[in-house]
C-alpha cells in the first residue's frame, strides 16, 4: 500500500512507535534504521521529536530506545473506548464475584506491570495495584504469568544481571536463578503465583492471555490475604483466573487488537 506523499515524516514517526511496540525490550536507533529501511541520520531526527514529545524515552547507557509516557497515555485514552476493555472488565467482575478476592488485569510494559483494569472484593482492602499503576513484572503473580510466556533470551535482554532486578519487601526473586525456577513453575503449571512481593501478607495467582500464536496479550489475576488461602484453595483460584485468562483471550484473538502489521 503506498504512503501518502504529503505527510512522510508521520508515516515514519508512526512507523517508529509501532516498531518499538512490537519488541518487549528497547531497540537501539541503528536496530530501528535497519528495520524501517531508513537512514540513521532521519531515524534519530525523528527520535529526537517523539522523546521530545514524550511519546519515546532515551535510555542513554544502554544507547536505546523505548516508548514513552505519552505513548501510554494515548493507548490508555484509547483502551477507556475499546469494547475490549468492557469485555474484559465483565469477565474480570465475574471473576471476582467467584471468588470474592480483588481481581486485576494487566499488560507488561517493558520491566512493569501495568494494571488496565482493578476490581476490589467485597470486604477486601485497597491495594497498591490500582489502575495506572506500575510495578516490577518480577514481583506480581500477572507480571510473573506473563514472563513465563517470554523466550529465555528475552527475559535475559530486560534482566541481564540480578542487579536489574527490584525488591519491595523481604520477598521475592533476588537472583536470576530464582526468577528462572519462578518462570519455570508457571510456564509449567499454566499460571504464576506471589505471596508478600508486593505487600506483606498478601498473595497473588495469575494467568496469561495468550494470543493463537501463544505470545502474552495480558494477564488476569487475583489478590487475597495470604492468611485466607492454603494449597486446596489455591488450586481452586488457580483454575479460576485460567479459566477467566482463556475467556478474554477468546474475545481477544477475534479483534484487531492482535492483528499486527509489519512496518512498512
């Protein structure tokens, strides 16, 4: 399909942001050059603007780039009137109705965790995990499910040394063989779990949305007192958000939310 011969530089720029969001990690502006066909010296004028903007961030030891805050803002502006949203924001109250423990759904940003959708139990305290909010993906149960999904050299290319990663309390994986056998655990059981990552006395299970290709959409997980849960309940919320992360993705895989195009 030809480009409109009026507007280049936007078809670019637009080219540039779609590229960065089809890689977890950032990109180096060579990386980018490469795979758009342009010249390096028209890719870092248009980097320039989109950081400038906000809409990409500079990460200037590393010489690459990621998306911005500004890149959020507009996909969050957009996910408030997709209809996806509602269908999963059902399926998220219907969740929750179940089993009573707040429910969250979640995509992977980068190293984060960031929460779309947040719906409190009855009874159930807040938490920290509310809409907009970012956390280290290695610490919650969503973050945790949606790695698992994740190539070994892709979780190595956000994590490259343990010193990358990130604690909140006394828990949680603070060496690269421990966040291997967590990502293990719950590639191997179809779901992730966390108890006190994130807060004290709280605990987390969680399964990916998978696309038909079986790459990590989202992920849909609840939070309870980890006081109110031993191994039988568990299981049981466990099946649970597989259950809940499997309905969304059906609804999922018949949008063009999961229709990616190559840049051109």
């Amino acid at each position: 399909m030809p480009r409109p011969g009026n507007a280049p530089a936007a078809a670019h720029a637009l080219d540039v942001l779609t590229l960065l969001s089809h890689h977890v990690a950032p990109l180096p502006a060579s990386a980018i050059a490469r795979d758009l066909g342009l010249p390096r010296s028209t890719v870092y004028h248009l980097l320039a603007v989109l950081r400038d903007r906000g809409f990409v961030v500079h990460l200037g030891e590393e010489r690459r780039y990621g998306l911005g805050t500004a890149a959020f803002e507009l996909g969050s502006a957009y996910t408030r009137q997709e209809p996806l949203r509602w269908v999963a924001g059902t399926i998220l109250s219907r969740l929750v109705q179940r089993t009573t423990h707040s429910g969250h759904f979640a995509v992977l940003d980068g190293r984060d965790t960031l929460y779309l959708l947040e719906e409190r139990g009855a009874g159930q305290p807040s938490l920290v995990s509310d809409v907009g909010v970012r956390l280290p993906a290695t610490l919650t149960a969503t973050g945790l499910a949606m790695l698992s999904a994740l190539t070994p050299a892709q979780v190595r290319a956000l994590w490259p040394s343990r010193h990358d990663l990130s604690l909140r309390t006394a828990t949680g994986p603070s060496s690269l063989t421990e966040l291997r056998r967590l990502l293990s655990d719950a590639r191997r059981r179809g779901y992730a779990i966390e108890d006190g990552f994130v807060t004290t006395g709280f605990g987390s299970v969680a399964a990916a949305v998978l696309d038909h290709t079986g790459r990590s959409l989202a992920a849909v997980g609840v939070t309870f007192p980890s006081s109110e849960v031993d191994a039988g309940l568990m299981g049981e919320l466990a099946v649970e958000v597989q259950q809940a992360a499997r309905s969304v993705a059906r609804h999922v895989r018949g949008t063009a939310l999961v229709t990616h195009r190559s840049p051109r």
